[in-house]
C-alpha cells in the first residue's frame, strides 16, 4: 500500500497538535499489540512456524499403529529398514531415537553433566537439510559398522556453553556415558530437527547404540523387532502423494506380517505430516489447546485495545467537525479526507507497533525467567521478539489493527454534511441513538468479561491444586537423580555401589535421615505393572496393574509419610530373604476391601512371572505422578531384592540447617565414588511441589494479565464515553440545578448510562464465556467450567471497574455551575 507523502507529513503535523491524544492511543495499542507478539513468539512454533529444514512440506512421519491406525507408537529398527529398503514412494528416510540421557565428560575441563541426545541413522542430517556451523555432520557412512564409528556433533548451544564456543572443539574426544567419543562437527544454531518434544545437546549414530545406551548393550536392539524405540521421517518422492505412500507401506507391513506368528507381528503404518506432529502425539492435544487459548486471549486484548483507539478517534472526529466541514468546502474529496484520516490511523498503528516491541521484549523476558521445565509448550524453541518472523507478525497486526479502529472513523468522516459541520460551533453534542462508540464500549465490556471469568477459573483451579494433601512432608527435603545404567553398571556393581553411596550419605553433617528410591513425588513418571494378589479374582479381560517404587530402608522417614500398620524394610530384607513388599492404602482398598490389615497377603507375579512378596507394611497413600491425579494402587519393593540402576537420592536435613547448603557435600559423596557419574534433577521437595504447580500457576497469571490489562483498556474507554457524554449535556445539566434538581439526582443520571452499557456488556460477555470455557475444562481442576464463584467475581470486579470509570464524570457534572453552563450557548 502505498502512502502519499503529503498525506503522511499533514498527519504527524495533525498527530503532534494533539500529544496526549496521540500517546494515549499508542500505548493503548502498544499494549495489544506488544501482549500479541509476545504470545505469537511462545505459540508460533506449535501453531504456525513451518519446520526449520529443507522444503518442510514434502516431510511425512511415519508411526507405527494398531490395525485401526489410531493409537501411535514408535518402530524398532528392523521395521525401519524394513521401510528404507523396500518404499520407493521416499526420496529418503531416516530414523532417530531423541530424548535419550547422555553423561558427558571431556578433556577440557568442567565436571560430567547429564545432557539431552539423539541417536540418528546416517541419512538424518542430508535428509532434513541440515548444515554445519563447524566442521562436519553425520554421514551413512557413519552408520554402517555397529561400533566402529564413535564420532558425535555437538548442538551450537552446548558448544557455546560447555566449550566456550572454541574452534578446536572440532577434534576433540569427550566421553559419553563412559565411552570415547570425537566431536566432528557442530550443528548450526537454528537446526532442532522435526521435533519439539526435546532440543538435542547432540547427536551420535545409531551404529553405536552400545555404547551410547549401554544399559541396553545385551539387547541386541538393532536386530529385535520387539523393541520399539526409533521415529521414523521420510521425504516423499515428488509427485508421490502421502495417500500414496500410506498404501504403499500397508503393503509392505501386509506382506511382512503374513510370515510372522500372529502374537508377534509389527506394528502397521501410520504416514503424518511431520509438521503436524512436531509435538509429539501424547502431548500433542494439550500444546496446541494452550497455544489456541493464550494466542485467543491476547486477540481479545487487541480488539479491546482496537475499539479504544477507535472510541478516541471517532470523539476526535467530533471535534474536528468544523475542520474537516471547512476542507470538503474548500474542495477536498471525500476519498482524500477518509484517505487522510487512514493514514493517521496506520501512523498510529505503526507507532503502537513500535512500542508494542519494546513491551513485549519485557514481556518476553518475563515469561522466559516464569516458564517451569515442565511446560507443556517447547518454549526452548520459541521464535524471538525480534527475530522476522515476530517482526512480520507485528506489522501486520498493526495494520490488522488500523483496519480495525481506522476504518469506521474515517468513513464517518467522509459522510459528513458540510454545512451543518460548518454550522457547528457548539463543541459535542449527544446523540439521541445508540452510537458507534457506545457499542464499542459494549463490545470492550464483554470481551473483559470473558477474560475475567477465564482468570477466575484459573485461579481457582490453581487454589484447589495448591491445597491438595500430596501425603509426605516436603520441608527441609532435597533431592537429586543418579543412573548408574547410563555408567555401564551391572547389577552387581550397582548392588554394591548403592549402599556404600547411602552410608556416605547418612554421615554427611547436616543429614538427619537419608534413603534412594526409584521415584520421588510428585512429577515422577513411575513404573507401572501387572500385579496377581491373593484374594483378588480380576474381572473378565481386567489386567490388574499397579505402580512400582523401588526402595531402601528409611524412604518413608524420610519422605515423610507414615507407615499405617506393619513395618518398613531393615537389614531382614536380603538378596536371599523372602521377597516382601509394603503397599499403600489405595492399594489395599482396591485389591483387598473391607479387609482391616492386609498385612501378611501376598502379591504374586509382581511384573515377572514368580517375582511377588509378602506384604508387611501399609503406608499412607502419596501423589507421585501429579498434584490433579488421585493416588494410584502403588506397592514398594526393597531395593536389596529389586535392584534399579536409576535412583532418586533423598536427604532430609537436620534442624536449622538449610537443604539446599547440601547441595555441595551430596555431590562430593557421589563423585568420591565415581566422578564421571553426574547428579541431576538436584532440588529441593519444596521447589519441585512449587514446579508441579507450574504450568497451572503460568496459565493463571498469564489470563490474569490479560484480564487486568484489558480491564484498564475497558474502563478507559467507558470512561471516554460517559466524560464526553456528560461534557454534551452540560447546559442541560445547569438547567435541571437551576431548577432545583439535587446534586445526587444528577450523579445517578450519568451513573445510569455507564451502568447501561455494563449490563450490556456484562449479559453478552458472560454468555460469550459460558460457550468458550467449556474448551478450557481439560485444564481447570476441581471446578466446572460454568463455576457460579468465578462468573460473580467477575461481574462484581468489572461493575466496580464500571462505576469507577463513570464516577469522575458524574461528580463533575454534580457540581456544574447553572450560569456557566447556560453561558456555554
């Protein structure tokens, strides 16, 4: 679009007469559209951002699936090569296993550290695109000789941060969970390959999965087709559609599963758009609902601030009636006056954009520092603020936003009668009809509501998580994960590692009591199992399944939950003593009810077939997964008879003494054992109970926000409105004084209009709210989405917000002075 300069230079000329007109509406929008860019940065990836690799939308995932291709699982990698050397509808593929823990250690200094990695097959890098920032990438020839190729790259990030970004990284050896490893290459900075899930530290070639995964060395991955581990991408050949190549590889699996017994066929095939799926499919559903709800939010925000900027320029268009009466007399088109009139709208909207940049750099480096680590969306690959596509985003908000608040003012203008605008000389008039403006002020009013009630229901939800018995003591607990698996420990290396560990442990100063387990509440993923018990008959196709915690004796102390009846584990417990087990109350009353004491059943085929114990012990129930999830059935197991190479340290500290203070001697007791074996995940139980509350406690103050700003920009509005509506009444204000009306009948009158549109606003808005929360119940706790509380607070906070705003107008027109105001005519 292009702008006359004439028309430019004579609207900041017209823009600068009137400064506090002018920075007013620029804030108002800057606000919208800053709160916008912001959230488009967080939501960009997940929603909209095609994936960073060569050509994206010839990118297929290709999932394993059940026979009704619904539920979606990972392949193993004979199926992989099954699909490599058979599919001629892919111009390439590839396979990757991301997420996988590596402990990293290196000549150049710095203590091990665990890091997220990848194990990609040869052709990952060339099929995606990807390039080098130093040195070289992975190469089939990299992938062909099971261990013979130890090489990695190394993500630009970890570059910079381990290695200080040093040129002679490239060639180096670092160790990788014990193995030597060189560094050929470093990737570029923005390659995260075609998920978002997990953010690469580094990448390894699925040849040397011994060695990179060494706690799954006797397994023989490469060859068992039992084991699914691997995402598949592919490249579809051009002029193949995905149609195509979903045909193609049923047939494949077709002819495959004909020679495999019927219990032990692979999987069938799933093709997807990779970019679909950039989020993996189990949180899938929930990123992109949040991504929807926050982006929607900020829209409200923006259209709110919209109709403000376009309730201040119709009462500006009021007052330049006269002015605009006097140009069209002069000869001014209407076309050129509209035109004129836009381009201070788009001159305003460009400056809102501006300083919407600046707010939301402070907003975004807001959200960064209050994003938890458990966020659902994949905030490390957030677009940034001023990155181009955030800067396109904001430019076209901002002439999004001059459309929206520009365009009803100036054809307003343009439809004007000269002479009676000529004749105007009066200053503001009141309409006798719903105006422009009013329903503006409405619309504002109700789009409030419905963020309010949003805000409501999150808080609310956050209150009732917050107050969640999680069934242990989290004070003056911390906290830290050790994997011995990852060090190549066997179960006799690690059997006899663990108790030396919790011996140096228990005389650490400062300890009052320590103990490992398998998992340490809450935001624990656990282990799950099938379970037979005594006095249990399942029903008819029931797998009963319980969750499994493996630990030593003193866990519960510790942790501090109570034992219910019968005993903790102790040195009775040995490799060779009777397998026993302590379960928790949930337990017991779901497999053994009406029974006062379980203790002394058995439990049988505790997972393998013949491993079981008997049960000497109860223990209060504990919220491991998730603050919002009622205990599950969980059986515990003595680490002396269940051995786990991957453990949860857990210190309980000694009066007055600060846990976090052992932070330091905890890592020096680990490293005196084996000081390439890192601790990770090391926290306080109070910090991590505060993280499970994380996502939900972001969500609330991120509605809140936008409640509370959009709230302001309402009640500015309204306030517009009824000032300028009490301002065109003054000389019927001075009569109804002048003939003895009282002052308070007069507040009441201009009280009435603000509580008009508030009743008006507030009927449609909680309507609105009513049909749009019921998208937000998968993320609410405890309360309905039509929940009475949160829709009367926020009728209750938006009516204050609307007598406020009408309060300052009706005062001043109570104590108008009768003669001045007969005087104005």
């Amino acid at each position: 679009m292009r702008i006359p300069g004439q028309d430019l230079r004579y609207a900041i000329r017209m823009l600068g007469r009137s400064p506090g007109f002018a920075v007013l509406a620029v804030l108002t929008l800057g606000l919208g559209i800053g709160a916008n860019v912001a959230i488009f940065s967080i939501v960009d990836a997940v929603l909209f951002r095609p994936l960073a690799v060569r050509d994206p939308a010839s990118l297929v995932r290709v999932y394993g699936a059940d026979v009704e291709g619904v539920a979606l699982m990972n392949s193993s990698y004979p199926v992989f090569t099954d699909y490599r050397d058979a599919a001629t509808s892919f111009a390439g593929i590839a396979a990757y296993d991301e997420g996988e823990a590596f402990h990293l250690s290196s000549g150049s200094g710095g203590t091990a550290e665990r890091v997220i990695g990848a194990l990609v097959s040869g052709s990952f890098f060339e099929l995606l695109g990807a390039r080098p920032a130093r040195g070289r990438l992975l190469s089939p020839a990299d992938d062909r000789v099971p261990g013979a190729h130890p090489v990695a790259v190394i993500s630009h990030r970890l570059w910079r941060k381990r290695f200080g970004a040093a040129p002679e990284t490239v060639g180096e050896t670092i160790r990788l969970n014990g193995h030597p490893f060189t560094v050929v290459g470093v990737a570029e900075p923005s390659f995260t390959g075609v998920s978002l899930d997990f953010l690469p530290d580094l990448w390894v070639p699925i040849a040397m999965v011994d060695q990179a995964l060494p706690e799954f060395a006797a397994e023989n991955i490469l060859v068992g087709r039992n084991l699914s581990w691997l995402d598949i991408v592919a490249r579809l050949t051009p002029g193949v559609t995905r149609e195509r190549a979903q045909a193609e590889l049923d047939t494949i699996a077709k002819r495959r599963a004909a020679s495999q017994p019927s219990d032990h066929q692979d999987p069938m095939a799933r093709v997807v758009p990779a970019a679909d799926y950039a989020v993996g499919p189990a949180a899938r559903e929930e990123a992109r609902r949040i991504s929807w709800l926050l982006f929607g939010m900020a829209g409200l925000v923006l259209l709110i601030a919209c109709a403000d900027a376009a309730g201040l320029l119709l009462l500006r268009s009021e007052r330049r009636r006269r002015e605009i009466g006097v140009r069209l007399a002069l000869g001014a088109s209407r076309r050129q006056l509209a035109r004129q009139l836009f381009v201070e709208s788009l001159l305003l909207a460009g400056l809102g954009a501006v300083a919407g940049l600046f707010f939301a750099v402070w907003a975004g480096d807001l959200l960064a520092s209050a994003v938890p680590p458990e966020f659902t969306l994949p905030v490390g690959a957030a677009s940034g603020i001023l990155d181009i596509r955030a800067l396109a985003f904001a430019g076209g908000a901002a002439f999004f936003s001059a459309l929206l608040f520009g365009l009803a003012p100036a054809a307003r203008a343009g439809r004007l009668d000269v002479l009676t605008s000529l004749k105007d000389v009066s200053g503001p008039r009141l309409p006798r009809r719903l105006t422009l403006r009013d329903a503006l002020v409405v619309g504002q009013i109700a789009l409030t509501a419905v963020l309010l009630v949003g805000a409501g229901l999150m808080g609310r939800t956050l209150a009732r998580e917050a107050r969640v018995d999680p069934g242990f003591e989290p004070a003056g607990k911390l906290e830290a994960s050790i994997d011995l698996s990852k060090q190549g420990y066997d179960r006799e290396r690690g059997g006899a590692f663990l108790p030396e560990l919790l011996t140096r442990l228990r005389a650490i100063p400062g300890v009052r009591s320590a103990a490992l387990g398998r998992t340490v509440p809450v935001q624990s993923s656990g282990m799950r199992t099938s379970i037979e018990s005594d006095g249990y008959t399942p029903a008819a196709g029931e797998i009963p399944q319980a969750d499994l915690n493996i630990v030593t004796p003193g866990y519960f102390e510790t942790l501090g939950t109570r034992l219910v009846a019968g005993r903790d584990f102790d040195a009775r417990d040995t490799p060779t003593s009777t397998q026993v087990a302590i379960i928790s109350e949930s337990m017991a009353r779901r497999f053994w009810p009406g029974v006062k004491n379980p203790v002394g059943r058995r439990i049988m085929n505790l997972g393998p077939p013949g491993v079981g114990g008997e049960i000497i012990g109860v223990v209060k129930d504990v919220r491991f997964r998730s603050l919002r999830r009622a205990p599950d059935p969980t059986v515990y197991v003595p680490v002396s008879q269940f051995y786990s190479p991957r453990m949860m340290i857990l210190l309980d500290s000694a009066a007055g003494v600060d846990p976090a203070a052992l932070r330091k001697p905890l890592a020096d007791a680990v490293g005196a054992l084996d000081a390439e074996l890192p601790l990770f995940h090391v926290r306080t139980l109070e910090d991590k109970l505060g993280l499970s509350l994380g996502q939900g406690r972001l969500l609330a103050w991120l509605v809140g926000a936008f409640a509370v700003l959009a709230l302001v920009l309402a009640a500015t509005g309204l306030y517009g409105v009824v000032s300028y509506a009490t301002q065109a009444r003054t000389r019927e204000f001075g009569i109804r004084l002048a003939l003895g009306a009282q002052a308070g009948s007069v507040r009441r009158l201009v009280l009435s209009r603000g509580v008009r549109f508030a009743a008006a606003g507030l009927a449609a808005g909680l309507a609105a709210a009513a049909a749009l929360t019921r998208f937000a119940a998968p993320l609410l706790f405890g309360i309905s989405p039509f929940d009475p509380a949160s829709y009367l607070v926020a009728a209750a906070i938006l009516g204050g917000a609307v007598l406020a705003a009408s309060a300052v107008p009706a005062e001043r027109a109570a104590r108008v002075d009768p003669m001045t105001a007969l005087r104005t005519e």
